[in-house]
C-alpha cells in the first residue's frame, strides 16, 4: 500500500500554499531561550494549534507549570498533545516536533531579517526555524491537510507531541510524557514513535538515524571583587575572575578534540573493526564537513574518525563566557563575575549522572590549584542521556521503503552528534521503538545564521512523511 498518488500530486499543487505556512510559523519568533520571547512561544504554541485542529486533529494545551531561567520565574509555554483515529486494526503511530526556535539576530550576521521566509531563487527558503524544526512540522500539517481536504483516513491512528522549550532542554515535558505513557492517557496504545528534527548526513543523500549523543551542559562562575573594577587602579593587586576562568576553561579540552577531563574519554570503548565499517560506507567525505562548516577546518583526514567523531565518541565545546567586557572598543575593566558555558556531548555508556560528579571534581580540584580567593561556582543547567535504537525494526523498515519511494535512493543509517532528550524518554516510557525521519540537509544551518531548508526537501520531505504512513500500514499488516 503505497502513497496514494493524489497525495503527492496535492502536496505539488499546493507547495507554494506550504511555503507560506512556513513563512507565518518563522514569523513568530518562538526563542525559548530568551524570557522576553516567552509570550511568542506561547502565541506559536496557539498558532499551532489552531492549525492542527482545522486538519482533524483533536487537541489539548497542556500547562506545564513554571520555571526558573536566568533568575526569573517564567511560565513555562504549554505542550500540545494530539490524536486522530482510535481503530484497533491500525498501528498508532506518535509524532514529535518542537515549535521553539533558537535566538537570531541579524546582527548575528544573517543576510535578512531571521524572522521573515526569504525565498531565495536557488530554493532555499531562510529563516530562524524554517530547518529546526517548523519546516518537519509543518510537514505533518501538510500531509494531515491532504487527508482533511479529501475526506480520507489516515492509514495509521496518529498521536502528536509538540513541545516549545526543546532549544532549552524540555523542561517540564519528560514528566508529561511518562505519565501520557500510562493506560488510559494520550500516548496509550502507542505502537512507534518518529521525530522529524533532524538533518541528512551531506547535502545529497536522505538519511534515517537510529542515534543522538545525550548532553550535560555545565555553568562555571568565578566572582571576587564586589564590582566591575578600573584595571589601572587594580590590575596586580587583585584576583581576577577571569584570569581563573580562562586557566580553568583552557583545561576541559585540548585543540585536537580529546577531552582532558579525567574519566571521562576513558568510559568509551575503542570502535572495532566492523564498526569502522559503518563509517566508511556513508557517503561522506571531508569536503562535505568543510562545506557545511564553511571553512576548511576538519580536525583529521580521514572520513571514518571524523564521522566517529561526531556518532560515537563524546565531545565538548566551550560556547561562550557571560559578564566578560564584549562591547566595543577597549575597555579597561575587570570584570566582577564571570560565567563560562560548556558542554559535554554523551555517548554510550556515559550518562549525564556518571559524567557530571567527574566534571565537578576535577574543576573543583583545579581551582583549588589556583590559590585564588575568588568565589568557585560549578552548575549543570541541563542534561539528557544518550538514545540508540534498534535499525531493524518494522518502523525504519517502513522508512527506508518510504525513502526509495520518494528519492530513489537508499538511506544513509546515521547516528546525530545533537541531543533531543524527550528521544529516550519516548523509547523507553513506551518501551516502543523510535525513528528519527529527518527532512532537511546538513548544511541548513540550524543554529547558525542563514539558517534554510530547501523548497525541494520540504515538498519532498512532506511526501516523504506522508508515504512513511502509508508504508508503516502496509509492512505492518497482520503484525502484532
Ligand atoms: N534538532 C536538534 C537536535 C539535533 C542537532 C539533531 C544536530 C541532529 C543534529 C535540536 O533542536 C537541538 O538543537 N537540540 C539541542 C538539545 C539541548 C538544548 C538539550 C542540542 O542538541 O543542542
Ligand atoms: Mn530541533
Ligand atoms: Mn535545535
């Protein structure tokens, strides 16, 4: 039971009708990041809404409570869950999205304002979200409009989750999901999951990915002094928090990748040597990373660990110091407290719990090297386990056949080197199988500036979802 072929004829007719959709979901800058963006995540999470319900779907806004962000207490922005269709005879299929976006400015260095859908006469259609990851769910708005419109079922029983703190470690949804898992709640009877938010390996080949590294982002603050201080009048009298900060940032990772805290490397077994052989049989080469990093910056040669690199051995990445002097011109100050932001990307056996109590006492013993008298503060703000899954199960079966169908082309199997913690949560609150159907290419930028997704993966893509469906009926015919 393949797509019907009026499905893909709509979803061509009517792709410039899609285009615009996504145009006024990028419009509403839906930053979870950012307290003062909360009320449009909120206004995102009612847009959405309203456009599930006008294709069938019955919803609910589930209130998630509050949270404490920068300080601040915030409401948290309300969940949407979904379902169409209760027969016994189909598989139920749950879906996932997440309608936030990350912070864009153009001053980031975007060539067009980050919340106006540029279409580009080259196919790419620019904006904050329009790859991560409006454009997947406005994937599966478009595939449910096709069955609305023309009075056809589903070939599946279908179940949504869309979720609008996901750039902000979920939070609050991991709690909603376990209980939804229960008899009785939302995701009852669910029989495989499949999540849309995430990107092709190159720029050419479709992807499904049966991995994602888990993360522990971590926040270390050193403050001494009790306000910004002249570095003329105290420059040699005093300790300088950022000169602690800077000698213990410069001790997590070394320029080659390896990550020097103690432990922490070490948990990952070397890959064997079928295991190499994955990787060297993805269609990925050194080119492909340097053109979607745009610089030609890889840290090997070779394909097979620069690809293992990212899939199967952790990494850690500084990615910014609040409170030092970042203006313009040539401030001499001394900055009174500084925070330094890192984290650490997790593969199997690490979890956030083995990895966190390393990290906090080796930056606790380092500091304690220093002799300093400033103030030493070590945080996690958010963590999530890694999640690998089972490629031979029915749910990447249908995929892989929905993927020939669509490109002609056999799927590239990939583990992501990004995080989506709600994955394993999924997995195992269901104990169901989980799919990651990415529609976008690798070099979209998600969160980046210029960030796209092409007009063909989208139009594309939204077949892809919609004849995934199909295929997931079909093969499962008779299976229990
Ligand atoms: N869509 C990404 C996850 C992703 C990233 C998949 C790269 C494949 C490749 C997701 O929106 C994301 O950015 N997740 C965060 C999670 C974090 C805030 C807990 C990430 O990976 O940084
Ligand atoms: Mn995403
Ligand atoms: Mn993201």
């Amino acid at each position: 039971m393949p797509a019907p072929p009026e499905f893909l004829q709509f979803v061509d007719n009517n792709a410039d009708k899609f285009i615009k959709r996504l145009g006024d979901a990028v419009a509403i800058p839906s930053i979870s990041g950012d307290a003062s963006r909360r009320g449009d995540v909120v206004k995102m999470a009612e847009w959405l809404n309203g456009q599930l319900k006008a294709v069938g779907v019955e919803t609910q806004l589930v209130d998630l409570g509050k949270h404490v962000m920068d300080d601040q207490e915030l409401n948290l922005p309300p969940a949407i869950l979904g379902r169409i269709g209760n027969d016994p005879k189909k598989k139920t299929v749950l879906i996932y999205g997440h309608f936030d976006v990350q912070p864009a400015n153009k001053s980031d260095g975007w060539d067009t304002d980050p919340f106006t859908l540029v279409i580009h006469e080259d196919g790419r259609l620019i904006g904050r979200g329009s790859s991560d990851d409006k454009g997947p769910i406005l994937g599966w708005l478009n595939v449910l409009q096709y069955h609305r419109e023309n009075k056809k079922e589903l070939p599946v029983n279908l179940r949504c989750c869309f979720e609008g703190m996901e750039e902000n470690g979920s939070e609050g949804l991991d709690d909603l999901v376990k209980k939804e898992s229960q008899p009785g709640g939302w995701f009852d009877g669910v029989d495989c999951v499949c999540i849309s938010d995430n990107y092709w390996l190159n720029n050419r080949t479709p992807a499904l990915t049966y991995g994602l590294r888990g993360l522990s982002y971590f926040k270390l603050t050193i403050s001494g002094p009790g306000r910004d201080l002249h570095s003329g009048v105290f420059g040699r009298m005093v300790h300088e928090p950022m000169t602690d900060l800077i000698t213990l940032m410069s001790k997590l990772v070394d320029n080659q990748g390896n990550i020097l805290i103690p432990g922490v490397d070490e948990m990952v077994e070397p890959p064997t040597i079928n295991e190499r052989a994955i990787y060297e049989r993805l269609d990925y080469s050194i080119a492909d990373v340097e053109q979607s990093a745009g610089g030609q910056i890889a840290i090997s040669d070779s394909k097979v660990d620069t690809l293992m690199g990212r899939m199967r051995y952790p990494s850690l990445s500084i990615h910014g110091i609040e409170g030092a002097f970042s203006g313009v011109g040539a401030k001499t100050v001394i900055p009174a407290k500084v925070s330094g932001k890192f984290s650490i990307r997790l593969v199997p056996p690490q979890t956030p719990e083995l990895v966190e109590p390393l990290v906090e006492k080796y930056l606790t013993d380092e500091f304690a090297k220093l002799n300093s008298k400033n103030k030493f503060r070590i945080e996690c703000l958010h963590n999530g386990r890694p999640w690998l899954a089972d490629i031979n199960h029915w749910n990447f079966e249908a995929a892989k056949i929905a993927t020939r169908a669509v490109y002609q082309q056999e799927p590239d199997l990939t583990r992501e080197g990004g995080s989506i913690p709600v994955t394993l949560t999924f997995a195992e609150s269901l104990g169901v199988n989980v799919l990651l159907l990415p529609m976008g290419r690798g070099d979209d930028g998600a969160h980046s500036t210029n960030e796209k997704l092409d007009r063909s993966n989208f139009i594309q893509g939204t077949k892809l979802l919609g004849t995934y469906l199909y295929e997931l009926a079909a093969i499962t015919q008779g299976k229990q």
